[in-house]
C-alpha cells in the first residue's frame, strides 16, 4: 500500500513538472473566461453557453490530460530504463501498475477541481450582475450544484479513459496507444446506437454482435449529463450512482488486465 | 554455510525473427554459487550474457528455465528485496527529480519514514561524494555524477548483497578508484559484492574468485590466480638504452621486438627462454631495465580460445574450476 | 513468472468485466436511455454546420444518423402509449443524413412514405415529405422515383389531385420511367376509378426491392381490400335495415343468413358495427388501424 502511494506521488510531481498541465489548466481558464464574453453577447442565453463551453473544456483537456499522460505512464519508464532501478526495490509489478494509476488520477482530480472552481466562480459573478428578471428565466439557477452531477460523471469517464490508456501503455509505443485510446473514446461515445441494431438490421448474427459489443466497449455516452444539468432536468442518484459503479468495475478489470500484461514482460 | 546467490541451470532464450521463430540463447544453463561475505566477479566480453544474468536475478526478465535465489528467498520474493542492492548498467533515473527526491523515492519504497528516510538519504549522498549538487535535478547531472547516485540507491538500504552491474563505466580514473575503494569497504563490512565488468584489471584488483562468460555460457569459474594462470605465454621486457649493436646481438634471440622510442625497445621473449639470461647480456651491454612483466591472454584472448575449445568439445577441467558447465 | 497468480489477476479481470457489464445492463433496465432528452441525439441542429465538421467522414456519420432515424422510428412506433415524442425528430435526423449525403436514396424515400403518414403511425407532415423530396430531386434530378413520390404524397395525403397529375407526368418525362406513369396521370383528372389509382400505386411500390416499402405497401393493398369489404357490408346494412327497437348487428345478418359468419378483414380481425348507425369500420385492435382517408371520389 505505501508503495502504491510512493509510486503514486512520483507520478503526480512529475505532472506537475512537466509543463503541460499547467498549461493546460491555464487555457481551460483563459477559455472559460473568453466565454463570459462571448456570453455577453446572446442576452439571456450567456449562463447556458458558460455552463455549456466550461463543462465542455474540462471534459476535453481532462480527456487531453488522461491520454497524453496516460500513454506515457509505463512505456516512458521503460524507455529510459528508469525502470530497471525502480522494479528491484521492493515493490511488484502490480503495486506499480496500481500507484501509476493512482498518481495520474490524482493529476486529473486536482485538475479537474481546478476547473470546476473557476466555473463557479464566473458563473457566481454573473449571478451577481445579472437583473432578477433575467435570472427568473434560466432553465436552471446560475451556480447550479447540480452542475456537480455533470462533473462528478465526467471525472468517472476520465478514470476510465486513463485505464485504456494505462493498458495500451502497458505493452505497445505511446503513438499508438494514443490513437487506440481515442479509439476507443470516438468508439465509446457511439456506443448506444450499438445497442439497438436489431431494429435496424435483419441478420440475427449481426444484431447479436452488435449488442456484445455493446456490452464489451467503454459505453462512455452513459456518462454525459451535461445537457440535462444545464436544462435543469433531473439526473437522479441512482443513475449516478450505477454508472459510476459500472467506471468502476470497468476500470477494475482494465487495471487487473494491465497487471496481467505488465507481470509477464520481459525488461529487455 | 548456504550461499548468498545460488544460480542453477539458468537459461534465457530469446526469439528472434517474425516467422520462424528461431531462439537466440542468451545464457547457457549458468550454474554458480557465491558465497556470503565475498567480492564475485563476473566477466566476459560486451555481450556474453552478464547483463541477461543481472536482470534475471532482479526479475525484470523471466528465465525460460532454470532458477535463481538470493539469501535462499525465490528472485521474486519482495520481502527480500529490502536485503540487496542493486546499480543498473548505464543507469538512468527520473531527470525532473533531484539526487535528494529520487533518493527519498527509493527510500520510502524501502520503508523509511520521516526522519530516519532523511537521515539515510544524508548519508548516502555524503558518502558517494554529492554535495551542493544534491538540490539540481538529475538531468543537470554528468554521467559520473549519474554513476555516484546510482551507487548511493544501491547502498540506500545497508543491503547484505549488492549487485553492480558495470559499476566502473564511463567513470573517469579518479571516480574508478572511488568505486574500488568503496567495494573493498563493503568487503570489510561482511556484505556480499557481485559485479560484472568486461575489464580485467578490476576484477584483479578486487576479487578472490570469479566467473568467466562468453557467448552465454560459462567459459571458467574460481579464483582468479588459478584461472589465468596458465594463460601467461610469454615474457616483455622494456629496456632503454639499448645501442643498435647490442639490438642486433639479442634479436634473433627473441621472439619479437617493437621499437617504443629511439633506445627504447619492447622485447618478446618465449615461455621456455628464462629471461634472466637475455637481462644480464643486456644490463652488461650498458642497457637498463624499465620492465619486465609476463605476458599474458587479454580476457579476449583467453575467451576466444575457451570459446573455441568449447566448441569442438575438446576441453579438460581446469584446475581451479569449480563449477564449470559443459 | 508465477503462472498461477497470473492466472488469478487474469480471472479477476474477468471477472471485473463481469461485473461491469451486469451493472450496465441494470442501469438501462432501470434508467432507459432511449427517453433521454431528444436534442442530444442530433448532437448539432444545422445540418450545414455538421458538414463543415464532420471532415471526411461524411458517409459514415449519415450512415450513423440514418441508423438513428429507424430507431427513432421504429422506437417511437413500439412505444405505444408512451409516444409522447411524436416522431418530432423523424426529419431533422433524415434532413441531417441526406445532408452529410446527398445520394442516400433510401432516406428520401423512407421520408416521403413514413414523414406523411397519419399519426399515430408517422408524424403526418406531407409538407415535410414534400421538402425532402423536393432536396432529393437537386442531387439526384433524373430519379423518377422522387417525381412519383412527391406525386403519391399530394394524391394520397394531401388530396391534390390537379398537383398530383402534375408531379406523375414530370416522373414519366425522366429516363427510364416506366409506362404506366402517364395513364396514371391521366387517371388523376378522370372520373371515379380512385380507389383503384391507389390501388394501382401501391401495387408499384409493392414490388420494391426495400422490405419496408414492400409491407407498407402490402398493409396498404390489405386496407383497400378491406375498403372494398366494407362498402359491401354496409350496403347489405342499407337494403336490410333492422326493424325497430332492433339494433344493427352480426348476429342479427347471421340469422337473417346474409352473412355466413362474423366478417373478418384481410388480417382475420372481425368488422366493428356501430349498432346505431349500421356503419362498418375496422376494429381498433386491427392491424390494419387506423384505416385511410378515402380518397374522395371526383365528381
């Protein structure tokens, strides 16, 4: 376990001393607050465009966070052989597959936190200046908590993402484990129309492929509530609830898969 | 008394080729043992299969048969782990951390804590010689710098057994006696050193016994007096002084000679010619000694030979080897 | 390489997955995705906007919208009384697909059937069909087939005979249009005969090589046959009316031995008889419900 965080917190400072991140969250900030501008521009609609560009922006440089680090995690320490001396103290391949994880996910929380901060801060100042007559007519209340829900889904998403990128980086080069892990994001987001290919097609075979598949793919639409939180329509707990125990066990299953690959390989 | 290392019938084969898969055996069936408290060489040519055994026995590849263990524990073992070091061949660690976090890295992982994992990591630095340098990040680092830290989070846990694998490269003479001194300190300590290197002079210097590989298997084994022993083929003797006349007069006498500068000659004299004789005819003509030293195989030599001999199966045990494999 | 631990995180992982997929499966049992707000489906609302996006990969994102218009569809059909949507996405999504691709033939025509249907089995919006249509005819202007769709939907949904005749004569003037065009166009402005026209019409599209045009189409020919049933019966109802105090009923034309057995239509459901007024309709339960409007007959 001490282990795992030791592994973890290497991971986290060398986040932040790579450059990107910050750069990163700097952009999402700048871009966050450019959309209060253009927000100045459509009366009435401004909260809705914010809410809409902010949730937008942390799920896309999250998403940039989780694949470019995500790829690199175990293929880099190989690639510079760091991990010659790292494998001979006394940790196992799976404590060390587990605290790369760990370190990266906590790179996205603080991330993410960073982010979410920022929007409520901008949309509490719009509160602050715009009339009541114009509040009273917004689908949802300005620095709405259940905002949160939204960002609550797109953090699981993000672990998830970063666990397909975890896994390819356990056994093939960062350039195409960056392409199969967007893959599997494009893929992931087109899921549910997997799902209903019976209505569509009369080949039985292929309606059932479809449905595995379904199954078998990161079924990522399941965690965009942005548009019902903007609107103001209700995402319950239980929806919240069993789509982030689905993250979960998903993500169980690709870091034990990646622990499975890592054990094996031979540090030539 | 149980050895430090046991290697038995340690054997990696590697698949090369995409379609027919032919194995390329990296080591032969190695089989050693090293005692505790002792300074194991391990040599052989760039090549010959030292590395491979390196990282088998730290189990960062996988043997394809044959087995290993290290204080009597399974190389996998964890818990053991906390009792050896280990310094890479050609060490590279985080560049973005500095001596002092990439120290206190290793140090948690070993299982310091607070105080103590500082008072370790003083330690080592200090004893490998890194100062200010401490608080610079590692890519600002030499490589002899890069070599020190490496030696310091191989030390970090008062390992019994430590494993250097190449410990002397690209280490200026200055760094290479540092590190020669440091192996006999751990000597004296008790602990167990086991290193490799493709450079003779330092097993020499350092070692009671050691093994020798080459193509991946093990060419000798024991001390080192009795390995190399028979291997000596003749004598050099420097001489300076030497007038052409006097030149003329010995020449046929020996086996070679090479000119080092006007006066100054290297003579090459066989096994069977006592060299007193040609020294005294010399000294007598007004030629002084600079030197004179037995020649002997380079490491090369001898293993192109052994490798050679091992080949067609002609080969006797040498007196002296104690566990060599055929 | 300890083998049997592998072979334990390998199972585990399995297991995992497992798992996952179960939770997944009760979270659409309890939380059905396919009510979720419609706007999202579209994901962009201008189709313009969507080409510039979509880079190169327009065929396949049509494919993927096409795909979502079925759904939609056949969704919105099979949700009985659930369908509070009201197929309202049915053009937007056929609008977007012939947008990202302008040759999707099967689109415009799925459009021009479905779009114009009377609710409850299509959104009923002709003006719509005709739009589409309309789109197709500028990509592809030589297809016959579009002419004579826009031609069906004025003559069957909107009741323009004059425009229908109009758009039917177009569709024979297009290569390889087949004979019978003209005559039909013909048969438009002629006296009576209209239930044969449609009758005529919907033989054509019964011999498409799209399945669903083909039952459509059949669903249709059997609505017609039963229109002709049930003229009969309700002129047997006219000449035998029932004497007073009595209802109109079955039993009673049983007995009366005009009817061998309760009459049927073409799908085996009996014929409803309004025993106040005698007059025949199918039965709510029936397939074939909700009947046409018939067409009215030209004076």
């Amino acid at each position: 376990m001490r282990a795992i965080r030791s592994v973890a917190v290497n991971v986290f400072r060398e986040s932040v001393r790579d450059r990107v991140p910050y750069n990163l969250v700097l952009f999402a900030v700048l871009l966050i607050a450019s959309s209060y501008l253009i927000g100045q521009l459509t009366a009435g609609q401004d909260v809705k465009i914010i809410k809409d560009l902010g949730l937008a922006a942390t799920s896309v440089f999250g998403l940039f966070i989780s694949i470019f680090i995500g790829i690199g995690l175990v293929s880099k320490e190989v690639e510079r052989r760091s991990i010659y001396a790292l494998l001979s103290k006394p940790v196992s391949r799976a404590q060390f597959v587990a605290g790369k994880y760990a370190g990266l996910v906590l790179t996205l929380a603080v991330n993410v936190t960073v982010m979410t901060v920022a929007l409520y801060i901008i949309l509490a100042y719009m509160v602050w200046t715009e009339p009541p007559t114009i509040r009273a007519g917004w689908d949802a209340p300005g620095t709405d908590p259940r905002l949160l829900k939204a960002i609550f889904l797109i953090f699981i998403e993000l672990m998830l993402v970063t666990a397909i990128a975890l896994f390819f980086s356990t056994f093939s080069s960062p350039i195409l484990s960056a392409a199969l892990t967007f893959g599997f994001y494009v893929v992931g987001h087109f899921n549910a129309d997997l799902k209903n290919f019976d209505r569509v097609v009369d080949s039985k075979a292929a309606a059932y492929l479809a449905r595995g598949l379904y199954h078998v793919l990161p079924d990522l639409s399941a965690f965009d509530v942005k548009t019902e939180v903007v609107h103001g329509l209700p995402v319950t707990f239980g929806y919240l609830a069993s789509t982030a125990a689905y993250g979960v066990a998903y993500v169980t299953a690709l870091l034990l898969l990646a622990t499975f690959i890592f054990s094996r390989r031979d540090f030539k | 008394m149980s050895p430090a290392i046991r290697i038995e019938e340690l054997t990696k084969d590697y698949a090369i080729g995409f379609w027919r898969r032919r194995p390329y055996r990296a080591l032969d069936r190695l089989t050693l043992d090293i005692e505790p408290g002792e300074v194991y060489g391990f040599l052989g040519p760039n090549g010959a299969g030292k590395t491979t055994t390196l990282k088998l026995l730290m189990q960062l590849i996988y043997p394809t048969s044959g087995r290993a263990e290290i204080l009597g524990r399974p190389v996998g073992d964890i818990a053991m782990r906390r009792r050896i070091g280990y310094l890479p061949e050609n060490p590279s660690f985080y560049d973005y951390l500095t001596a002092e976090e990439l120290l206190g890295y290793f140090a948690e992982l070993f299982g310091y804590k607070g105080a103590d994992r500082r008072k370790r990591v003083d330690t080592l630095l200090e004893r490998v010689g890194i100062g200010a340098e401490r608080r610079l990040q590692l890519r600002k680092f030499s490589k002899g710098m890069i070599q020190r830290v490496g030696i310091a989070q191989a030390l970090l846990n008062d390992p019994e057994v430590i494993f250097l694998d190449e410990p002397m490269s690209g280490l200026d003479p200055l760094g290479r006696r540092d590190v020669r001194s440091l192996i006999l300190e751990l000597r004296d300590q008790g602990r167990t050193v086991f290193f490799s290197s493709h450079i003779l002079a330092d097993a020499e210097a350092l070692c009671r016994r050691v093994a020798v590989l080459a193509g991946g298997r093990l060419a000798a084994s024991g001390t080192l007096t009795d390995i190399l022993a028979f291997q000596v083929h003749g004598w050099e003797l420097v001489m300076a002084n030497v007038s052409p006349e006097v030149l003329a007069k010995v020449k046929p006498a020996v086996r070679n000679t090479t000119e080092i500068s006007p006066g100054r000659y290297a003579l090459e004299l066989s096994l069977d010619q006592a060299p007193d004789r040609i020294l005294a005819d010399l000294t007598a003509a007004g030629a002084t000694l600079i030197s004179l030293n037995p020649m002997r195989d380079t490491l090369e030599d001898f293993f192109m030979k052994r490798v050679a001999e091992m080949g067609t199966g002609a080969r006797a045990p040498m007196a002296g080897d104690d566990h060599a494999s055929h | 390489m300890n083998r049997r631990r592998d072979a334990i995180v390998l199972a585990l992982a399995v297991a995992a997955f497992g798992v996952a997929i179960a939770l997944q499966m009760t979270r659409d049992r309890s939380y059905p995705r396919d009510e979720r707000l419609t706007e999202q489906i579209l994901y962009v609302r201008s189709p313009a906007a969507l080409k510039r996006m979509t880079l190169e990969f327009d065929a396949v994102l049509a494919d993927v919208y096409w795909i979502r218009a079925i759904q939609h569809y056949g969704g919105d059909r099979l949700s009985g009384p659930r369908a509070a949507s009201k197929y309202l996405l049915l053009y937007p999504l056929l609008d977007l697909t012939t947008t990202l691709d302008p040759y999707f033939n099967i689109a415009y025509r799925f459009g021009a059937i479905f779009l114009s249907e009377a609710y409850p089995g299509g959104p009923g919006r002709p003006d719509q069909s005709v739009a589409l249509l309309r789109k197709a005819i500028v990509a592809m202007p030589h297809k016959w087939q579009y002419y004579h769709d826009i031609g069906f939907v004025y003559y069957w949904r909107l009741r323009d005979y004059q425009t229908a005749a109009l758009w039917f004569q177009r569709a024979a003037t297009q290569p390889n249009a087949p004979n019978w065009l003209t005559p039909l166009a013909a048969s438009m402005l002629g006296r009576g005969q209209d239930r044969a026209a449609a009758r005529f019409l919907w033989q054509q599209i019964a011999k498409s090589e799209e399945a669903w045009l083909r039952r459509s189409a059949q669903r249709a020919l059997l609505q017609l046959q039963a229109l002709d049933r049930i003229d009969y019966l309700d002129a047997v109802n006219t000449r035998f009316p029932p004497a007073a105090g009595e209802q109109y009923s079955w039993p009673r034309l049983i007995a009366k031995r005009l009817l061998p057995g309760v009459p049927v239509d073409p799908t085996g459901t009996p014929y409803e008889i309004d025993p106040a007024t005698g007059r025949v309709r199918v039965a709510q339960e029936s397939p074939l419900f909700p009947m046409p409007e018939e067409p009215r007959r030209l004076q």
